[in-house]
C-alpha cells in the first residue's frame, strides 16, 4: 500500500487511467433536456451521480493541485494547487492514513445527489445506489491500475468535511464518498 515517491507518474498514464474508468464514452438525449453518459462503469439507473476529483500529487507534466474531471470533454479543470497544500490535503482527506496519502493520485469521489434522488423519489435506495456506483468505479480502478503494473487502494475512512471545502462542494447538494488512489508500487513494502 505504499508508493514510490522518487518515480512521477507520467501524464499519459493519468489519462489512460481516467479514460478507462470515469469518461464519458458517449451521451445519449432521450429528449431535449434530457442526456444521459454512457461510461465502462455501470451506474444505477444509468444516471452516474459520482464526479471525479482529481488530486495529482506526482504527475510528470501536471502542476500538482486539486482538479476537477469533466468526464465528457475528458479534460481537466484546475479547483487549487500549491505542492504544500496538496501534501496536507492528501493526508486530511485519507484521515491521516499515510499509506495511502502519499500515492501519485488521489481520485475524490463526490456525488451529485439531485441526479439521483429524482429518480428514486429521495428513497433510501437511492442512496445505496450511490454506494454501489463508487463501489463499481473504485474496482474498476484496481483493475485499470493493475493492468499497467500501479498499486491501487479506495477508502471510506476519509475526512469529507476538509473534502468538501477544497473542492467547494455544497453539502446539501454534493458529498464525497470514499476516495481511491494509484500510482507506482514501492520498491520494498513498509
């Protein structure tokens, strides 16, 4: 669970990674108004609730800073940065868990309730629905990572009010659910 830290990820990589996993592969109107993504990741109700937020710590040829993924344009948009910052806010978001703190990047999954609650008619299944989305999105990270020799984690044990806050989202609208992570295995496990 701990990572190189004297071996940038490179960007490329990063891309793959996002490609594989969180972009938008096409978008589909049922109506005007109305789209829906289609990505490699099922989604309850088909409706993917959960928004990428990237925290590249060591990315050869990317600031490290906090951004946001747009899944359909497969860009990303710069939230923050600063090395230091970045650094402090891997480890608060992790809860202090250092392991996984100091992988390459750190992927803040965060939920866009509203996409799912007016399916569900804010029933509690739609909550277990968001929970089983980051649960498809973070196994398919394990997989994407390990396919290209990166070691992986996704946790629950996270700090989602200073998430919250560094991404600016509103809390009764948006929260994040768990955050993974990838980047270059170690040398020697500690």
């Amino acid at each position: 669970r701990n990572f190189d830290q004297d071996r940038a990820l490179p960007l490329h990589v990063l891309a793959a990674m996002l490609q594989d996993v969180v972009m938008a592969q096409s978008v589909v109107e049922s109506e005007p108004g109305i789209r829906f993504l289609k990505k490699n990741v099922p989604s309850a109700g088909g409706l993917h609730p959960i928004e990428a937020y990237i925290v590249a710590r060591d990315v050869e040829g990317l600031p490290p800073a906090v951004y946001h993924y747009r899944a359909v344009a497969h860009e990303l948009t710069k939230v923050s940065n600063g090395t230091e910052e970045i650094v402090s806010l891997s480890h608060r978001l992790c809860a202090g868990q250092d392991w996984f703190a100091g992988a390459h990047v750190l992927v803040v999954l965060a939920c866009r309730f509203d996409r799912n609650f007016w399916k569900y008619r804010r029933h509690a299944k739609a909550y277990r629905a968001v929970i089983l989305d980051a649960g498809h999105i973070s196994q398919a990270f394990y997989a994407a990572a390990t396919r290209r020799g990166l070691g992986a984690f996704v946790t629950a044990a996270i700090n989602e009010v200073d998430a919250e806050k560094a991404l600016g989202l509103d809390p009764m609208q948006e929260g994040v659910i768990a955050v993974c992570g990838f980047g270059w295995r170690a040398p020697s496990m500690t």
